[in-house]
C-alpha cells in the first residue's frame, strides 16, 4: 500500500511542479506562448521517464550513456526550477503592482482633494474678510454694506457647496480603493512577517521583495527535486516486488489455490514439533508463533499425526526440510542409463548430515517464494546457557558432580558461571587413572564458556560425543589442538 501511495504521491509532486515550470516558462518568453507550452511539457515528460530509466537501468547501459542521461535531469531538474521561480515571481510581482497601483490611485485622489480644500479655504477666507468689513464699518453704513454684499455672500455660499459635495465625492471614490488595498496587504501579511523575521520592524516594508525571493527559491529547491526522488524510490520499490512475487498480492491467490499459506515475510522463527521424519525425506514438523490462525488435530493411535486446517487455510504445523551444513549428489548426467543394481549406475548423495533438533527448540524457518509448502529450516539459534557446547571442562569446585552439557532449560543447574564436568565415559577413565585433575594429560578445559570470545572449536552429539579442537587460553602461550 505504502508502495502505490508513494508513486501517486510523486506522480501528483511531479505534476503540479510540471504545471508550474510550464506555465512559468511560457510566461518568460511569452511571446510564443503554446510552442514553450509543448516544448516544457514534452522535456517533463522526457525528464521524469529518464529518471526512472537510470534507476532500474543503471548498470544496463555504457558510462557515457549513463552520464549524459544524468546530466540531462539535471539540466532538466534545473530548468523545471526555473519555471517555477518564473510562475511564482510573476505572481508576485502582479502582487506587488497591484498594491501599487491602488497607492497611485490613491495618490491621485489625495491631490484633488487637496486643491478642493485649498479652493474650500479661499471661499472661507473671502467670507472672514467680507465679515470683517461689516464689523469695522460705522454703524450708519453697515446695512448699506451688507446690500452690497449680499449677492457676492450667495455666490460664495454656492460654490463652497459644490467645493464640499467634491470633497465628499473624492473620498467616497477612496473607500473601495482603501478597501481593496486592505485585501491587498492581508494577502502580503505573510511576507511582510518573514521579511520582519529577516530584516526587522524597521526596514521590513522596503524588504518584501527580497523575503519573496528568498521564499521562492526555498520552494523550487525541494519541489522538483522531491518529485523525481520520489518517483525513483516508489519505481525502484515496485519494480523489486515485481521481481519477488511473494510480495504481490495476485501471486498470493495463485499459491492459495495449491493448498499453501501464503507469507507476507519470508523468514520466520518456529519450535519444533516433531523431528521424526516419517517420510525419509530430512523432514521436520515446526510451529510457527506468527501463523497460529492454523488449527491442529492429531491421531491419538500412537502413529502419524494427521495435520488438518478447520478453516481449510493450512496447517498449524508446517512440513519444513532440514538444511544440513553440506549436502550434494553426484552428476546425474554422468549416468543418464543409471542401473541402481549397480555403483556406477546410481546417483549418490554426500555430505554431512546433522541430527536435528528436539521437539520445542527454537529454528529459524524461510519459505521460498512465501510459500509455505516449500519452507527451510536453515539453523537452530544458541541458546542463553550453553556449559559445554562443545567440551569436557575440567571443574576442580564440584568434583564429584557430573551432569549433561547445560543448557537454559536444563533443571539441575542454571549458574552460567560454574564450569561443571559433564557425565562422559572418558571422564571416568581420567578419574580412574588419577588424572582428572592433571591440567597436561588429563582432560581439557576447553569450553566455549571458558572465556569470551570462545577460542574452542568443534562438535557435540546429544549423547555427548564430541570433537574440539582448542587453540587454548589466551593467557597461555601453548596453541593446543585436543580431540
């Protein structure tokens, strides 16, 4: 799932960053407009299919090939970069000319108003004087003036009226302009705060530009480069579960028909169940913790148990075949009229064969192909506690003790420090002689927990057999070899 939502994600990333670098690079050389159009969206096109290309391609194609398709996403990478500096500036500078126009605008207003006031103020002005000639007059003359004046007082009465109504006209026409220029720079509020972070209260109005620009190269820095990452890795991705079907669900309802569980995980840590091997075939029962949907049923005869799924999905204990260190057959070809009554006539198997584990211990299982009905037990892990794994350790604090190799789930000792001699027949031979305690020709002291890391080599059976061979303590100069 993560993988599809990746590659639509980069296929949207990539798309809008098309979108703009188009159009932005039409908008630089706009006079032939659809031509750029074509051109940058078929260079997109080419850019992004290069790039997967060169990623699942990479060691298919000759060095300078690979160069030139490198440095040609680059450029391309670059040049998408481009045009989206080129979209987002012209966005912005549309911006800027807008909120300069409205100033210029406003600007004019302002004057208008200015010299209908000054005009508001000589009319005030005549009629103060007019005033002042009547209340310095004789009071025999005044009523004589005021008839005189009477028609000039009405003449300046209507022009300060029609001066008034311009002055009100003027700044009704300034409202919706101030109105628009408060829209204007909320629209800049986010760029005046970056450029106040940048450069302060102070000169942030003079800095707008520059905190613009700073904005939009950060933009075109992660944008079209985080598309093309993004569409590398989600094609790298899908191209690796395209080659491993275990990972797809259609090869999950393939296999589900042949009566296998299908894993989302090909390694998986199971226990032992049974290591008796029915068939002949090196052969072992596990359980699986992670696959416990799986019901069980068992024969109570004492014979095979049968292994049979109550939802019909699989088993709750899984067939697995056993990897022994080594293994081989001799070249079948060398005997293709092979006569099994004969040596030279039969194909022989070779190697080393290991017992397997007992029931209830741990063993790392992998499926091949996420398919359950081909599962290998490639090892068993060491558990916390091993004595002896392998050597007959000389114990001079318990000497009369003798026990099996220790491990985590042995009851008769759980101190991972004591180093107990082991119950072995060549143990009693040593005792008998006098030589238990001889530290030259008695028995050894290998162990792999004698010290860390573990200088002791070799192979232990579960009867306690075993060949080691010690290349000795560390703080003895002698490199032994003992078996």
């Amino acid at each position: 799932m993560i993988n599809q939502l990746t590659f639509a994600t980069s296929l949207m990333v990539a798309g809008v960053a098309a979108y703009f670098s188009v159009i932005g690079l039409a908008t630089i050389f706009a006079g032939s407009f659809w031509p750029v159009v074509i051109m940058a969206g078929v260079l997109e096109i080419g850019k992004l299919v290069t790039a997967g290309f060169l990623h699942l391609r990479w060691s298919d194609i000759n060095r300078a090939m690979r160069y030139y398709l490198m440095s040609a996403v680059l450029v391309l990478m670059v040049i998408t970069s481009l045009g989206i500096f080129g979209f987002l500036a012209k966005a912005n500078i549309e911006q800027t000319l807008q909120g300069d126009s409205y100033s210029l605008e406003l600007s004019i207003i302002d004057k208008r108003l200015e010299a209908k006031e000054k005009e508001l103020g000589r009319f005030e002005e005549r009629l103060a004087n007019l005033d002042f000639i009547i209340d310095t007059a004789r009071p025999e003359d005044r009523n004589y003036i005021d008839r005189r004046q009477r028609d000039e007082r009405a003449q300046i009465a209507v022009d300060i009226d029609l001066v008034v109504a311009d002055i009100v006209e003027l700044n009704e026409e300034k409202m919706p302009i101030q109105r628009e220029q408060l829209v204007q720079e909320g629209e800049i509020g986010p760029i005046k705060y970056v450029a106040e972070m940048l450069y302060g209260e102070d000169v942030a109005k003079d800095k707008l530009d520059n905190a613009a620009r700073i904005l939009i190269f950060f933009i075109i820095f992660a944008f079209d480069p985080l598309a093309v990452l993004l569409l590398v890795a989600s094609l790298g991705i899908m191209a690796r579960d395209n080659n491993n079907p275990t990972r797809t669900p259609r090869r999950y309802q393939e296999m589900s028909g042949t009566g296998a569980v299908p894993t989302a995980f090909p390694v998986y840590e199971g226990f032992i169940h049974s290591n008796k091997d029915y068939s002949r075939t090196g052969r072992i029962k596990v359980r699986i913790p992670a696959l416990e949907d799986y019901q069980r049923s068992e024969d109570t005869k004492g014979e095979e148990p049968t292994e049979t799924g109550s939802t019909g999905q699989g088993k709750h204990f899984v067939d697995v075949r056993w990897m022994s260190p080594f293994f081989g057959y001799t070249d079948y070809d060398r005997a293709p009229n092979g006569d099994p009554t004969t040596y030279q006539g039969t194909v022989k198997s070779y190697g080393m064969w290991m017992v397997p584990p007992d029931k209830g211990a741990p063993v790392i299982v992998l499926f091949i192909g996420g398919n359950t009905n081909d599962g290998i037990a490639i090892g068993s892990p060491v558990g916390n506690q091993n004595h002896a794994v392998p050597g007959i350790g000389a114990n001079y604090a318990y000497p009369d003790k003798e026990i099996a190799a220790v491990t985590e789930r042995s009851p008769a000792d759980q101190n991972a420090d004591k180093k107990v001699r082991p119950e072995h027949m060549l143990n009693k031979f040593l005792d008998f002689q006098g030589l238990a305690m001889d530290g030259i020709r008695g028995q050894s002291t290998s162990s792999t927990k004698r010290e860390t890391p573990s200088r002791v080599f070799g192979i232990l059976s579960p009867g306690q057999h075993q060949f080691v061979m010690d290349d000795g303590i560390l703080t003895d100069n002698g490199e032994t070899t003992e078996d």
